[in-house]
C-alpha cells in the first residue's frame, strides 16, 4: 500500500539550501542537512516524558575546515600571477579551487559542503557511523562525535584525507621554478585536478586486522579513483589510521557521482558517472589485501549529454538493476547473473528535476524540486524492464517553498522533507531558512508495529515511539488505545515489558493534555520499571552464575555488583512490589532460583558512598540521595561515567563495559556515547577509584543534617507516634540497629509527609490519583 502523509510537526534552522540531496541518514538514527554555513546533524531523542508537540531532537552545528588544496600543491600563485596574460588571469581566477589563496581578493570565497554521506555504522566507538564532506575547496574531511566529561557535544574532525592524499603525491611533484609564469599556472591547476576529490563513496565494514575498517572510494576531477582503507576508532581519539590501496584511471572524466554495490565479503562493483553523462562500472576485489585491485571498466552510457547526479542499485530476484539520475529522468540497466545488459530504459518524472530519491527492494521514491512525491514500482517480466508510477499524496502547500531531499526512518512511520523558501520576495527581505518538515504515514499504525516487534530489541523502532509521541499530543488522546487491559505479565518477554513500559511513560506525560479519559487502562509506568529491572538482574546473575560454574574466578567488583542486585530483589519483595503488580509464578519462581544460589555466595565488604560514607546496600544510598548508577551493574560511578545514554541518560561504569561487544543501553538498546575525559582527569580516574573502594572516605553527612535541625531527636519522635505508618528496617546487621536509629529517623520522615499528604486530601474530598 503507498503511503498517505498527513503533516506531524516542523521546525526551522539558520541558513539556506542550495544543493539538491542535501540530506542523508545514518544506520543510528543522524540526520545530516548541508547549509550554506555548514553542517546540521539532528540526531532523534524521542523523549517521552514531555508533551511537546515538537519533534524530539538534539541539534549539532560545525562548519568544515578553511583547508584549501591549492595552498598546499607547492606552488605560490601570488609570486607570478601578476605576469600572467589578462585572459589566462580572468580564466583563473574564476575558479575558485585554484585562487582561494590569492592575496587581495576581498573577501575570500568561504568554504562551502558539496556532498556528504555516512558510513555504516561499526565504525565509531564499535556500533556509531562517521560523517565524510567534501567542500569547494577540495577538503576531503571525516568527523565524528564527541561527548565530555561536561555532557557537551560536538563534532570533531579526526581526518583530512586531501591533506594524506597530497602527501601521497608531494614526491611526484616537478621542479617548477625555472618554468614560464604560464606553464607555472598549468601545473597548479594539473597538481589540483590531480589531487582535487569531487566526490567520494564508503564501502561497506568489514573486519581486517582484528578491527573495523571501511574504505573510501574517492572520485578526482581528472577521472582517476583512488582507494583508502579507514579504520574505526574510539571518539575519544584525535586521529583515525588510513591506508592507500590503490588508484585507478578511468575513461571519464570530472566524476560527479560513485555508488558501491557489494557482491562478496572484499569485492563488488563500484558504479561512476561524470558531469557529462557517462557511466560505467569498475570490479573491485581485495579490499583486505594490501593493495586493491580495480579493473575490467564496463562502459554503460557513453553519450555527453546530462550530468549524471546520482546513482543507485536495485536487486531484484536474480537480476540487478542499475538506476541512473539525470536531472528529470531515470536510466535503468538491467543486468542478469553474468553481468551483461539484458535490456535498457528511461522514464522521465514529468520534466520535474529530481533531489530525493530512496530506494528499497524494487520500489523507489522519488521527490520533485515542487514538492511532487512519487513511488516507482520495478519490474522484471521476459527480461523487460518495467515501471509504475504512483503519485503519493501529500497533506501540504508547497507554493512557497522548493525541496532539497527527503529522508524517511527505519519502519517509514516518519518522513522529513527538507525544504527552503523559493518567493522573491523572501530573498528581498533576507527571509532565508531551512524547513524540516515531518508527516506521518496513515496507512502505518506506529502502536501495532511495535507490537509485532520480533526483533529482541527496540534499537531499530524509536521512530514508532516518536510518532506515537507526536500522534497523542496532536490529537489528545492516549497511546494505549488497541491494548488489551487484562495483560498477563507474567507471560511477558523482555522486548514486551521494555516496550509497555515506555508506552505506560508515554502515557502518563500525554494524560495532562488530554481533555477527557474514562479509563486507564495500563499500569503506571513504575511497575513496569521495577519489572524490567528484575528481568535485567536476573539476565545478568544468571550468566555471572553459568560464569562462575564453569571455572571463572568473579572478579571484586563483579561480586559487589551481585550484592548489589541481590539485595535489590530482595527490597523489591519486602515492599510488596510483586502483589501489587499482579505478577505471576514465573516471575516469583526465577527470583527464588537467583536468590537460592546468591545467598550461597560470600561477598567482599561493600564500598561507601562518596556523599555520605555510609555503606551501600542497595539501588539508593542510605541515606537517599541522588547519586549516579551504573545501569548495567548498579553499582556507584563516583567520578564521570564511561558511557551515557542519549535517550534515558542512563550511565554505565568503565568496568561493567569490558566484556561487551556492543555498549547498548539495558533500557533502550539504543547504542550509549561514549565520554571522552579530559587527560588530567583520566590519569587520576584510577587513583582515585582506589580511594572509594578501599572504604577510606571518612565524612558522615547524615549526623551534620540532624544536627543542624531545629527539632531534636526526642520531639520528632513524639510527632511520630501516632502516626500509623508500619515501617521496615534494613540493614546489613543486627547490631548495626542501636547506632543506625537516627537513619530509620531519616527514612519515616518522608513517608510521614506523603501519608499527611493524602490526609488532608481525604479531608477536602478529593481522590488521590
């Protein structure tokens, strides 16, 4: 069924556009858009705990390098260019990639993004994707993100490959000082067209070494290709490594455009297309090796006519489609098993110039600089290459603005049109801006999909979340509308637990906006909290249990991390949390079987508490404090967490992450960033940890608070006697209650308020909700 959009929500960022597909997403959710000041990247937060009608989000800005290839070819233009004739100085001068450095023009050109693109992901930190740009002025430029000890976030660049690519070349340039001031200008502009990247493409990951990599096929303006292996890195890295595979010349020339089309686990087919229309396509093998090998160039189109702005590939059943943008039309070759071309085609997109396009299975969407959104159906039928074309409507007045590309997320619940004014009259008043424009799709219930999840994680379908987000708020009702009230939880999974607990969250921020509810029906957000949190202990003792079974000797901290959870089961039990969440024998049956064999188990002393230096024993300080948890362990992280969750801001501890492949947040399996510590606070990480867990911190903060207080102990007891509140003591010892009352005093004092609370709410008549 083709899609129905109906308009969600919007918002506006500085700048304008001025390329066509201008926007691009990664495999983890990041949304770049190129501007005329830089690069945005929007990376999707869904955050459910707010009833905003506004498309949850964090925004990044970074501006590329002021790198310009022509000030590093070892030539000086300003020592001759006044000694050139006037039509070869004008000829010059009007490119810029030649004269940025020229002294005396004011002001010098700013540099400008072309093209960027993503890499798969596996390449960042293990699970992230870096951004590779390319600008005006020749910088072939690989950023990453970077998150501090402080929380703030930032791009950074970790590698330049135009500067490695001169490198690579600087022995091979001539001696050029004794050369005529003409031919001194014709080894400049050969240097740069040379060296110049135009256009480039990544690979896809594969492993080389023991570690990640991806490779960079970069497009040069005089026809050649060169290849670069990048390894993956940590974002706390100031520079990734990069290896030179090779360089290929073609039969084109000025390439505008590559796609990699992977046909082995080291090899495919890499797809060209120059600026005067031409296309043809290169075998690509040894990726692993240490040089690569290019060879065997198929010529597709060898007619001048069009630029060739994009290319993409299609496989269907057992044949390829090869599917070339140019302008308004699409060229498509279809090639069988062999690769020979069984059959040629057009179709032209009614004269509308194409700057979206997204292609899966045989079906692509195609978006129109008008705003026209089409779907094309591909087909094979006696090796004939057939289309359908369906026009998709689209709730929305594009008269006054032009698009620049579409983007549509993982389960196409969500599409973004990115658009910019196109009226004279917003030109005249200076009116520039980008449109990020976000529907919806009718025809896809985003509830129903996340619950005919079978996938074991929520990793790819936060875009449900979000549209079922956007969807409550706009239309005030409840997300829970399709569920049956009378879940059995005890029968649930994981997956399920994890996802009705985000949507009884999203219920209970939605509930302030909606005018009219008659029922509720689905449990507050914080059993199923303590649900999911049982499921996750038991998970992780179970494997810490098969571990310790099979030989493994359970490290100090792993031994106060099962202390830890243990003794939050056992809270969980005393409080009556099972009861009251209406769970059954299976969840009561796998914690008896945890506790059984962890109260077999002799445990370390517990470390204190960097706030107070009492002994921890359980998923809170005592006395309760904020204090920060590692989500997979719980225990305490005293000084900066190795890892954060973008969503939840859940934390993992530096020791808790060294068996994992992948760091994913327990709650959301969305991947954590990482936190890169300044130097000096990294060298003292370790000397300090050692501090909190040899128990050698001496403050009590809990004496100093009552101390301070103007009651004494006696009278706020008396204020408590008749009080009918039954409270539960816990403590590591017996002995321990005598020289612990004033903690107990700490703990009744707060329940005494909300019991008061509810009261005085009794007494005016009013029911609790």
């Amino acid at each position: 069924m083709s899609p129905n959009l109906k308009p969600l929500t919007a918002f506006v960022l500085t700048g304008n556009l001025q390329r066509n597909f201008a926007c691009g997403i990664s495999q983890d959710d990041r949304i770049f858009i190129l501007s005329s000041l830089g690069v945005y990247v929007i990376e999707q937060k869904c955050n459910l705990k707010h009833p905003d009608p506004d498309y949850s989000s964090h925004k990044f800005f970074f501006k590329p390098s002021d790198f310009a290839l022509c000030g590093h070819v070892d030539i000086d233009i300003n020592t001759f260019v006044h000694e050139l004739p006037k039509d070869v100085f004008y000829e010059n001068c009007a490119r810029v990639e030649l004269t940025q450095n020229l002294k005396g023009a004011v002001p010098p050109t700013p540099p400008t993004v072309l093209y960027a693109q993503w890499s798969k992901a596996l390449m960042v930190d293990g699970l992230s994707s870096m951004l590779a740009i390319v600008t005006n002025l020749h910088s072939l430029e690989i950023y990453v993100k970077m998150v501090n000890e402080c929380n703030l976030s930032e791009y950074k660049m970790i590698l330049n490959l135009t500067s490695e690519i001169v490198e690579k070349q600087r022995p091979n340039f001539g001696y050029i000082a004794k050369l005529p001031p003409i031919q001194k200008m014709n080894e400049v502009r050969k240097r740069v067209e040379y060296i110049g990247p135009c256009t480039f493409e990544w690979s896809h990951t594969f492993s080389y070494t023991e570690k990640n990599c991806a490779v960079i096929f970069v497009g040069h303006y005089n026809g050649d290709v060169s290849v670069w292996r990048i390894f993956s890195c940590d974002s706390r890295e100031l520079k990734t490594q990069c290896d030179f595979l090779c360089r290929y010349t073609t039969k084109l020339r000025h390439i505008s455009c590559l796609y990699w089309h992977k046909t082995s686990e080291f090899g495919g087919a890499l797809c060209l297309g120059d600026c005067e229309g031409r296309i043809s396509i290169i075998k690509v093998i040894n990726l692993d090796k240490d040089e690569a090998s290019l060879d065997h160039e198929t010529p597709f189109f060898t007619e001048m006519d069009r630029r060739v702005d994009k290319i993409i590939v299609m496989t269907i059943d057992s044949y390829t489609v090869l599917v070339a943008i140019k302008q308004c039309f699409l060229l498509l070759f279809g090639l069988n098993s062999a690769g020979q071309v069984f059959d040629f085609t057009t179709h032209n997109v009614n004269n509308l110039y194409i700057t979206g396009v997204t292609c899966e299975n045989n079906i692509m969407r195609v978006l129109t600089f008008t705003g026209g959104f089409k779907e094309l159906k591909v087909s094979i039928h006696y090796n004939k290459i057939s289309i359908d074309e369906l026009n998709i409507p689209v709730k929305f007045n594009f008269c006054n603005y032009r698009t620049h590309g579409f983007i549509e997320s993982k389960n196409k619940v969500l599409t973004a049109f990115i658009l910019s004014p196109c009226r004279l009259k917003n030109s005249i008043k200076g009116k520039k801006f980008i449109n990020c424009s976000f529907f919806k799709d009718l025809n896809i219930n985003p509830l129903k999909v996340l619950l005919e999840n079978e996938s074991g994680s929520l990793r790819n379908y936060w875009d449900c979340f979000e549209a079922l987000r956007l969807m409550c708020v706009k239309e005030q009702r409840v997300p829970w509308l399709g569920l049956d009230s009378d879940l059995e939880l005890d029968n649930l999974s994981l997956l399920q637990l994890k996802t009705f607990r985000l949507i009884a969250q999203l219920s209970e921020s939605v509930f302030v906006v909606v005018k009219r509810v008659t029922s509720y029906n689905i449990k507050p957000f914080i059993f199923y909290q303590y649900l999911v949190t049982i499921k996750l202990i038991i998970q992780r003792l179970s494997q810490l249990f098969k571990e310790k079974s099979q030989g493994k000797q359970l490290t100090t901290f792993e031994l106060r991390s099962l202390d830890l959870q243990v003794f939050f089961l056992k809270e969980i039990i005393s409080n009556g949390v099972l009861p009251k969440a209406q769970v059954g024998a299976t969840f009561i049956e796998e914690i008896s079987n945890i506790l059984q064999v962890a109260n077999e188990l002799k445990y370390p002393d517990m470390i204190q508490c960097s706030y107070c230096g009492e002994k921890l024993i359980g998923s809170m300080c005592l006395p309760p404090h904020p204090d920060g948890r590692c989500v997979f362990t719980m225990m305490p992280i005293f000084l900066a967490p190795a890892y954060k969750c973008p969503l939840c801001n859940s934390l993992a501890h530096i020791k808790a992450i060294e068996n994992l492949s992948y760091i994913l947040c327990a709650y959301c399996d969305f991947p954590m960033d990482r936190i890169c510590l300044n130097k000096q606070i990294e060298e003292k990480m370790e000397e300090m940890e050692n501090v909190f867990t040899e128990n050698q911190i001496k403050s009590k903060c809990l004496s100093d608070c009552i101390s301070d207080s103007e009651e004494t102990q006696d009278s706020l007891y008396f204020n408590l006697e008749d009080n009918e509140t039954v409270f539960v003591n816990l403590s590591d010892t017996e002995e321990e209650a005598e020289e612990n009352e004033l903690r107990d005093l700490y703990f009744k004092l707060p329940n005494t308020k909300s019991e008061a609370y509810q009261n005085v709410g009794a007494e005016n008549g009013k029911s609790k909700c």
